[in-house]
C-alpha cells in the first residue's frame, strides 16, 4: 500500500497484524517502527540480521498469554528467510488476535524477497528517499524534540551535505542544539562534518579541477559511514546542482540560489559551485552523467566487482571527460 494510506492506518490506530516494511531510507523505517511498536505495545521478540531463528521466531508466536499481553516479533533483516516460514509467522498472527508481526527488510530486490513481499498481501509499506521538502518537514519534527531553532534553508543545508541522507542529518541536530540559539546554515557550515561535510565538498571540488584525490579518498573511504553508491549518488547530486546553475545562468544571465535550490547555500560554496558550472561543457554533463549511472549499476549488480579499483577508474573517467 502506499505510505501516506498506511499513516491513515496508523492516526486510526488501525493496522494489520503483520506489516512488512522496506525502502530507501532508514530514518522513515525507523521512524514507523517506533510508531508501530507504540500502538501495539506488548511483549517483543527482536531479531536483527543474523539472530534469524524460526523456531524461537515461531515459538513466541505461538505461546499463550495468561493476561492478554500481545506478543510482537520484531524482524530486521538483510537476507529474506523462507516464504514458507514467513508464511507460517503471518499465519499465527492471523489465528491469533494477540499475535504480531513487523518485518523490516533492509535488502536487495531478490525473487526470495518478491515471494516474501507477497506473502503480506497488501500489507506492507514502500519508502522512497524524501524529496528536499519533505526531509525539511522530518528535520523539522525532530528539531521540535529537541527544542532546536532552526531555519527551514538551514535544514535543506543541512540535509544536502549530508548526502541527502535524512538518519546522518538528524543525528546532527543534538550536537546543534547545544548552541542554544537559532541555527543558521552558515552554524552548519562550520560544524557539521561527515559523508558530505567538509572533506567531501573538497573531495568533489578537486575530482572535479582534475586534481590529485587519492590520498583524500583514502580520508573518506576510511570513515565509518562510508559506502561506494552512496560515494557516486553523492558526485550525481553535486554534479546535477552544477547542470542547474549552469542552465540558470545561460537562461537568465545571472545566478539565482533560492530559486534553483529552494533555500540559500553559504556564499562560497555558491561562488564556487557557479564558477565551475559554467567551465563545463552542456554536452559533458551528459557524458558525466553516464559515467556516474554505469558506475552505480555496476557497483548494485556485480558482486565480484574489484570496487577500489572500479572506483578509481571512474574517477580517471570523470575528469578526462571534463578536458573534452
């Protein structure tokens, strides 16, 4: 079903005993965990990733409640168990009124997943990446938590060097709030660091002046949060941003932030995102383009993939197509 009918379901207080989530952002499975598990309340089994056990899965289901307590399995997985044994548990949860079922799938698409997603009928839930609007209005609801004053652009700041990914964006906001002030983007700016904090905006700026960036690369590829795909979504964006700008300026002859973004970047990075706009080529972009699809495809479908030296080669790519 989609998201937006499932929260109909959830304000009703209304949802199916067994729900399977999954999706392309963490911090909305989280965030419907965390809402699901209030409303149903009761005795929980959790098993993440490789804890899966049928048998004891099976077996909480299966025990009897002297006080009516719901007895809840919580599943969080990377590797889709049997749809025989999925359908087992979605089989107690429906003779059982006190039974409940939330798997939460973090994997890839694979026929075991799709004949597992079918076992839950219509009751299971997609999540897509928010767009810039919608991750201000999730940013939004945890600054309210923590007390945090902080301006809408800042929150699309804040949301875009992180990658645009909304879990790294909101654990930010506790080490924000410390400031005890309304936070800008320039606060940001000078604070927040990671994925795409400081060393990123570097990475990105030099791959892109056909400078040396291996000993830099070796910097990001090293920090914890590092991932590949989320390496190449990150130069998509930055390199989609530059395609705007150049555009914008070609149309209409000068720059305009808050009408291209939607929200105001600090002045040097927009200095320095324009000037390099405008060096590149309308057909390189294209070809840039490319290069950045086939690398991700690559990286999602081929497992035996050398990925170091994969990505070092795309990055080679990238800036010979930019002398063209």
């Amino acid at each position: 079903m989609y998201k937006r009918e499932f929260d109909a379901m959830l304000s009703g207080k209304n949802i199916p005993n067994a729900v399977m989530l999954y999706g392309a952002c963490e911090y909305q499975l989280s965030y419907l965990e965390e809402k699901i598990l209030q409303l149903w309340q009761g005795e929980t089994l959790k098993l993440y990733f490789d804890e899966y056990d049928f048998k004891l899965a099976r077996s909480h289901l299966s025990q009897a409640s002297l006080f009516g307590d719901i007895n809840i399995l919580l599943l969080k997985l990377e590797k889709c168990p049997p749809k025989k044994e999925i359908g087992e548990l979605i089989e107690l949860c429906k003779k059982q009124d006190i039974n409940r079922l939330l798997f939460i799938y973090y994997g890839e698409n694979t026929q075991t997943f799709k004949d597992v997603l079918a076992s839950f009928g219509k009751n299971f839930v997609r999540v897509f990446k928010p767009n810039i609007s919608e991750a201000a209005a999730f940013l939004s609801q945890e600054a309210k938590k923590r007390g945090l004053n902080i301006q809408t652009q800042a929150m699309q700041y804040l949301y875009q060097i992180q990658n645009e990914n909304l879990s790294l964006s909101v654990s930010e906001l506790s080490k924000l709030s410390l400031l005890n002030r309304e936070i800008t983007a320039a606060d940001i700016d000078a604070l927040v660091f990671g994925m795409g904090g400081v060393e990123f905006e570097t990475f990105i700026a030099k791959l892109l002046n056909g400078e040396n960036i291996s000993n830099l690369y070796k910097v990001i590829s090293g920090s914890g949060t590092f991932s590949e795909i989320g390496l190449i979504n990150a130069i998509q964006s930055h390199i989609h941003q530059l395609f705007l700008f150049h555009a914008y300026i070609k149309i209409n002859g000068a720059l305009e932030t808050k009408k291209i973004l939607g929200y105001e970047p600090p002045q040097q990075i927009v200095k320095q995102r324009s000037e390099t706009a405008m060096r590149i080529k309308p057909k390189t972009f294209g070809r840039l383009f490319k290069i950045l699809a086939n690398a991700e495809f690559a990286f999602k479908t081929n497992s035996n993939l050398d990925k170091e030296s994969y990505i070092l080669s795309m990055f080679l790519e990238i800036q010979e197509c930019l002398k063209g």
